[in-house]
C-alpha cells in the first residue's frame, strides 16, 4: 500500500475512490484521462458481509486499475484514531483485490462534497433525499484530489 504518490502501474484508466466511515463507506468512480470522479453509491459498514458483497459487485463491474481510500488525518496532518482503521480497511481492500490501493489525504472533502452538493440542488440537479450519499460525493472530491495530484 501506498502513501500519496508514487503512481501505481493501471491495467486501466478507471479507478475507484473510497471515504471510510464510522457507519457509512462512500465510493466514487474515476477517471484518470479526464481527471473527473462521481460519486457512485454510499454502503453501510454494517453488517461487514452485505458491505464486501456490495463493494464485491462494484469492483467487478467498474474494473478499477487502482483504488484510493481516503485517509483522515488531524488539521496538522498528523494521525488520529480514524487514520488507523483507514490504514486497516485499505489492506483489506488492496489483499482483497489485488489492485494497487493509494491512500490520500481526505482533509476538506466532506465540507467540498457538501459545497458542491449544495450548488447542485440550487440548479435544481439534486434533491435532498440525495444528502444520505454526501459520503459518496466525498470519495469523488477525494479521488479527484488524488488524480490532480498524481498528474493523471
């Protein structure tokens, strides 16, 4: 597993973004030629076995050449208690399918995801039911990120 870049070697262009929760895994899906994520769907932690199935089902149908999972680390950039279940659940994802996992700073990304979800419903392009999927909206700011940084 790796820290912010280097670049990992893609069999695709297609990547998935992962924001780990407490209750809520949001996940977004990429591009590295246009630099541009969506968000795709958020899933329940719990119970564990429906969350893998579901994110089975995804990984599959996406065929991401690379995946980030988001790392929350304190305003200085320093760990906290959730760095390490995040650092946990992306050696499960990167064992679990034997892609590259890139794990990138998520500071900011739900307050964008909120920001951008907000101009989204004043366009008229968004309801509020849609704010259960705000994780969601977060792992797209944060694959994003991620793409501009690594220079995809």
């Amino acid at each position: 597993m790796h820290e912010d870049p280097p670049k990992p070697a893609l069999t695709s262009g297609v990547w998935l973004g992962l924001d780990v929760g407490t209750r809520d895994l949001g996940v977004a899906v990429g591009n590295e030629l246009t630099g541009r994520a969506r968000p795709l769907k958020t899933l329940a932690m719990q119970p564990e076995a429906l969350m893998w199935t579901t994110l089975d089902a995804m990984v599959s149908e996406w065929a991401p050449g690379g995946i980030v999972v988001g790392l929350p680390l304190t305003r200085e950039g320093g760990e906290q208690p959730m760095s390490k279940r995040a650092r946990r659940f992306a050696a499960a994802v990167e064992q679990r399918y034997q892609r590259p996992v890139v794990q990138h700073d998520e500071r900011g990304s739900t307050q964008v995801a909120k920001r951008r979800f907000a101009g989204e419903r004043a366009a008229g392009n968004a309801r509020r039911k849609h704010a259960v999927d705000i994780d969601a909206h977060a792992a797209a700011v944060i694959l994003e990120d991620y793409l501009a940084l690594a220079g995809h």
